[in-house]
C-alpha cells in the first residue's frame, strides 16, 4: 500500500498532479480544493495517499493532512460514493467544513458538492452521524502537513513519526473496558465532544461550556448528540 508520496511537482492540473519521485512519475488525483493549495511545477511536495485497486485499474488519490484522508474513507464507506465523489466534497466543504455539515445534519451543505444529490447528501450525513465523532475528536492529532515530512525518512502508512503501535496486553485491555464506570463514560462522551469542537476552531471555554450546558440538558446523551447540541447553542443567534 502507497500511503504517502513526497517529491517534485511536475505537472499541475485541476483534479490531479504529475509528482515524481526519483525518477518515477506517479499521478495522484486529488480535490480542486487541494490542487489551488499546492506549490508551482519544479517544487517539492508531500501528499498522504490512498490506493484505489480494481482489475484494470490503479488510482491514486492525494490529501494534505491525514485528517483528509481519514474521511475520505469514512465518505467511500457509504453506499454511492466512490473517490471522485469523495474528493469533490471534501474540495467543497473542506474536512471543518465536512465535519460541521455532518455533526448539524445540514444536507443542504453536502448536496452543494458536483454529482451529489439529495438523496446522496442525505444518506452521507445520516450514515455518518455516528461515525464522525471519533475523526472529529482526533482531528488536532491527524492534521500533520504531509509537507512537513518531505526531509523526513521513510513514514510507514496511517502512523506519524515519533508514534508507537504497541497494543496493551489483552488481558489489561479487557479489564479496562469492563470496569469503566458511568460517570467515566460521561466524562470520555463530553472530552470527546469538546475536542470535536475545539478542532473545529471554537474557544475552549464556550465549547466547554455548551458542551455542560448540552449534557444537562439531555441525560445519557452520546458524543453526536451532544457535538450536535452544542453547535446549536454557538450558533450565532438572530
């Protein structure tokens, strides 16, 4: 698996770019969005990718950030939405813009995306709801530029520098789940909740607040829940 390329620009077109890397020459598909932001042919550039494998095809598609990358394959998951689809909405919302459509419901916001429909936009926020919470709550710690590697050594796919994979032993990892506590899991729902919001540019003394005032006002609520109710209470009002 391809998961990061980093080299020189040497074509830029509006949906992809000719990137080579020690002499080889790889397209990779990216969003208008992306395309605007990259630096001019003959510069150096980094892009987070994702395979795309089919019989008589192979695709490669480019993000900036890992963040990116993750709802793009949160957005392929859904029935109907292939990579195309996938980067033309990302290009159009952006990942903030993305997560605030899903997190209010607000469809509208999906739809405006070239080759989504109604029904498409509204599948997309309804299949995601649940599922976007735990992207969102990570987000601050998926946004490495891929730029920022491009001196680097070799990165493995899906892991950044510095970062271990260790697992726990099963035995301490069984024990942990099933002694959380009630009040643990409200405690885990509400930082999740507030990390969402704060990647999402809020202040973190009115996100937390509203994120208080939104788990009083509804008991056992879950991470969307709350993430939604929150929202509407920073919304501006008037």
């Amino acid at each position: 698996m391809i998961g990061r390329i980093a080299g020189v620009i040497l074509h830029r077109g509006q949906d992809q770019v000719l990137i080579d890397v020690r002499g080889i020459g790889y397209i990779v598909h990216v969003s208008e969005r992306t395309a605007a932001s990259l630096p001019p042919a003959g510069q150096a550039v980094a892009l987070y990718t994702e395979l795309l494998v089919r019989e008589d095809l192979l695709q490669l598609f480019g993000f900036p950030t890992m963040l990116e990358k993750e709802w793009h394959r949160l957005l392929t998951s859904v029935q109907g939405v292939g990579a195309k689809v996938s980067l033309a909405i990302l290009g159009t919302l952006g990942a903030d813009g993305l997560s605030r459509a899903i997190a209010l419901g607000d469809w509208s916001a999906v739809r405006k995306a070239q080759g989504v429909g109604p029904k498409l936009a509204q599948r997309v926020v309804l299949e995601l709801k649940d599922k976007a919470p735990g992207i969102m709550a990570l987000g601050g710690d998926l946004t490495v530029d891929a730029g920022h590697l491009a001196g680097g050594g070799a990165v493995e796919p899906g892991v950044e520098p510095g970062s271990t994979a260790a697992a726990p032993p099963a035995s301490m990892a069984g024990g942990a789940a099933h002694s959380a506590s009630d009040g643990a899991q409200v405690a885990r729902e509400a930082a999740e909740a507030l990390s969402a919001l704060t990647n999402l540019g809020y202040g973190h003394s009115e996100a937390a607040a509203a994120v208080a005032e939104a788990q009083a006002a509804q008991e056992n609520a879950g991470t969307a829940s709350l993430i939604r109710a929150a929202l509407r209470l920073l919304a501006p009002k008037g």
